[in-house]
C-alpha cells in the first residue's frame, strides 16, 4: 500500500480559534514528510468583490481585524514555528475564506490541508455558513481538521 505523501501542506489559520493545536499538527506531518508549509490567514470580514494576494518575502504583516490582536497572535505562530526549527511562507487574503484557501490550496498544489475545528452555533452556520465544511467539501487534496484541545484561543 503507497502511504501518501504531504509534500505541500496549506494550514489556515484564524485568529478567532485555537491556532497552537493546529500548526503543531502541521508543523510534525510536516517534519515526518519534509515539504513545504504554507499558512493561509483569509479575512473574509469586510465587503469584496475580489481577493487581492498581500505577502511578503519576509512573512512580516500587519492585520487590522477589528478587535482581534492579530499581530500578537502571528508572533506566537512565528515563536511556535522558531521553536519547532520550522520555515513557513505566510499568505494573507482578502474576501471569501473557504474560497480563497481552495483557490491557493490550487494554485500552490497543497497535498493536504489542514484546518481547525470551530464551535458555531446553528443560527450561526444559517447566516454566515460554516467554511470548514466548505472547505471538507471542495477541497482538491485530503483535508485534516485538528480538534480543539484546549479551551483558550490564540
């Protein structure tokens, strides 16, 4: 039987939810199949009509996400990938989140995607949907969803 490999491993995050459970999850598959780690951040918070691409080389970015300290929460990321002995590229997009992950998880060949499990409510998924299950659904490659160990957020 040919075990696959995860050559390519696209992790998206949110600043909402517990992201150390679900980039440790990421950072070991990665070490056992020694590819290439992608984190992508899409803020689908405010009105649009496309998704322009923001990175940089230097994986350094600033966030303006509401009340969200999102800068906090890249430097534990960033902290937690040092840590780990661990290079990521880091991808920030504007617009839809499950659609703009699926379109990178294309563009960049993901072999796996790696997602966090959220706590909604149904009142929420009626409004807003659910972009995991979006994600579980559409996605061009495996999808693995980290469940949530702790009760903090990042």
């Amino acid at each position: 039987m040919k075990t696959a490999e995860f050559e390519t491993i696209l992790v998206a995050i949110d600043f909402l939810e517990a992201n150390p459970d679900v980039v440790a999850t990421a950072i070991g598959l990665n070490k056992i199949h020694g590819g290439k780690l992608w984190l992508v951040y899409a803020d689908d918070s405010a009105p649009y009509f496309h998704s322009p691409e923001r990175e940089d080389a230097s994986g350094t970015a600033t966030l303006d996400t509401g009340s969200i300290d999102t800068n906090a929460a890249l430097a534990k990321i960033r902290k937690q990938l040092s840590k780990a002995e661990t290079a990521a590229k880091f991808v920030l997009l504007d617009g839809p989140a499950a659609e703009n992950i699926l379109e990178k998880a294309v563009e960049i060949g993901a072999d796996l995607i790696v997602i966090g499990a959220h706590r909604h409510g149904r009142l929420y998924h009626i409004l807003f949907g659910d972009t995991g299950d979006e994600i579980m659904r559409r996605a061009p490659c495996p999808v693995l969803v980290v469940p949530r160990k702790s009760g903090k957020n990042a």
